[in-house]
C-alpha cells in the first residue's frame, strides 16, 4: 500500500463552497513537488472565471463542462498532465478506461502527487491519495476533508457514473508575461461563451443569475443560490490575487469589483431574510456590480 498525506490546509475557501476541481488541484500541488503553483492555478487553468449555471440553479449545472478540456487548461499554467475518461455512451471502453486511470493514479501517486477524480466526494470531485494493489482499493480524500475508499471497480462508477481522472506529471514553466497573457486568452474564451456547456454560460451566466433571483428566489431555493454564490465568490478571488501578484493593476482594481459584488451577496443571502422587501434587490445590485466590472474586465483582455 502507498498513501500520501494530503489536506486542504492552506487552500483559501472564504465561502466554504470552493469549486471541487480546483479545490483538489489546488490541495494536490501543495501537498507535492509542486506547492509554487497551488495558487496561480486556479487562475492559470481559467477556473477562476468560469462560470456555469442551470437555469434552475440545480448545483450540477457548476459542472456541465467538456471534462476533457482539464488538460489543456492546467497546462495552460504552466504543467504537464496526464488525462483519462470515460462518458456516457462508452460502456464498451469502460474497463479499458478504469485500467487506465488506475495505472494513472499510481504513477501520480508513486511521483508523490495525488489524483484528482470524478464523483469522489457524493456529485464532486476529489482526491486519490493512496493504492493498495492486494486489496484493489483506493484512499480517498473527500472536499469535505473526509478520508474514505474506494474499491477500484467503483472508479467511474458512483453517484454519476462517469470516469474522470487528472493527473499532474510534470513542470513546463512559462514567462510570467507569457502566463499572464495566455490567462487572460483563456479567461476570454470562456467568459464569451466560446467554451461548450448546455446551460447559460461566462458572462452570459449574471443574467440567468439575476433573473433567478427576481424571479424564482424563495427559501426553498435559496440554498441553490448559497451554492453558486459562495462556489464562484471563492473563484473570483484567485482571479484577482492572480493578478495583484503580477502587477496587472486595471484588471485588479476591476477584480476587486467582481470579487466585492459576488461576497456582498453572498453574505447579504447568509444574514438577511429573503423574504424582506429590499433583500432581493440589495442581491440584484451586488450580482450587477460584479457584472459590470467584469465586462469591463474582458475588454481589456
């Protein structure tokens, strides 16, 4: 058995509610070779501008993406992945799959880097931390920071029963001007709708937002919102310490903005009743300043 010591110790999560993929990715880096990254990567890899969401706000609509997309994108930060999937319709490729996603979270493990995995924490993702090749087993990492296992015959196989596995395999450092630039790059293909995802999208995802919380919020949904609030107000701060942290002072002055506007609501959600007269709009007013900067933020991209 080989099992690494990984936690989310260290990983700024303002909300609790962190986007998993970037959550582990960020926990994984740390607790590796490859601490110097554990931060700009959330950024780097887009995922601090991302925005996804079901006209519902059904909390899996934050991750209706092209799954495949991961490895480029981490790579886009500046490191070398290793990638296996299986999706719906591929039963046939399904052992296939598993065997290679296996044999990838070994090698990450053994290099001493946790895997990040579809479906391990309930609907989520998580972290492989360790293998036991006599009882076919993996140790796990919940987002909740639970340990568990799983046996490998369940990998891809759980709430959601489809296989994705992330690993990283090396280092291919760029310029800082060059990383800044290609961030920015694909920040702007997401945030302008050009990256695949049925539900509204980038930008595109305010309206839906707002028009949710004009015109369906109650207290039977408002968790829902808690959700994608507290999930993308975490996101903006990596997107704005990446830019402080590269003297890219429009945008963060702009990202201070975006990041301001998605907390107040955030917090005005968590403290005030919904019910009250003015709640609704005091959340409008804080989603359409996040919006407004961020627009402008994009223009300058």
């Amino acid at each position: 058995m080989k099992k690494l010591n990984v936690s989310f110790a260290g990983t700024a999560d303002p909300t609790g509610y962190l986007f998993s993929f970037a959550k582990c990715l960020s926990a994984a880096l740390r607790c590796g070779e490859y601490e110097e990254y554990a931060d700009d990567i959330i950024a780097s890899s887009g995922f601090a501008f991302r925005m996804w969401v079901a006209p519902d706000l059904c909390p899996s609509g934050t991750s209706i993406w092209e799954f495949a997309g991961q490895k480029r994108w981490v790579e886009n930060g500046g490191l070398v992945c290793g990638y296996a999937e299986r999706l719906w319709g591929q039963d046939g490729v399904e052992a296939e799959r598993r065997a290679e996603a296996l044999d990838l979270i070994r090698r990450s493990i053994d290099n001493g880097i946790a895997a990040v995995a579809w479906d391990l924490s309930g609907c989520e993702w998580g972290l492989a931390t360790g293998y036991d090749d006599e009882t076919n087993t993996l140790t796990t990492l919940k987002i909740s920071g639970r340990e568990d296992s799983l046996p490998y015959e369940k990998l891809g196989k759980l709430d959601i029963p489809i296989l994705s596995v992330l690993t990283v395999t090396g280092k291919a450092p760029k310029p800082a001007e060059r990383l800044v630039a290609d961030t920015k790059a694909l920040a702007k293909e997401h945030l302008t709708g050009r990256e695949w995802c049925d539900n509204p999208k980038g930008l595109a995802a305010y309206d839906t937002l707002i028009g949710f919380v004009r015109e369906k919020l109650s207290s039977d949904s408002a968790w829902n919102l808690e959700y994608y609030l507290g999930t993308y107000a975490a996101l903006k701060l990596y997107a704005l310490r990446f830019f402080e942290k590269y003297g890219e002072e429009k945008l963060v002055r702009l990202y201070a903005d975006v990041c301001e506007g998605w907390q107040s609501a955030f917090d005005i959600l968590k403290s005030e009743d919904i019910a009250a007269p003015d709640t609704k709009n005091k959340l409008i007013e804080a989603l359409c300043r996040a919006q407004s900067a961020e627009r402008t933020a994009v223009g300058l991209m």
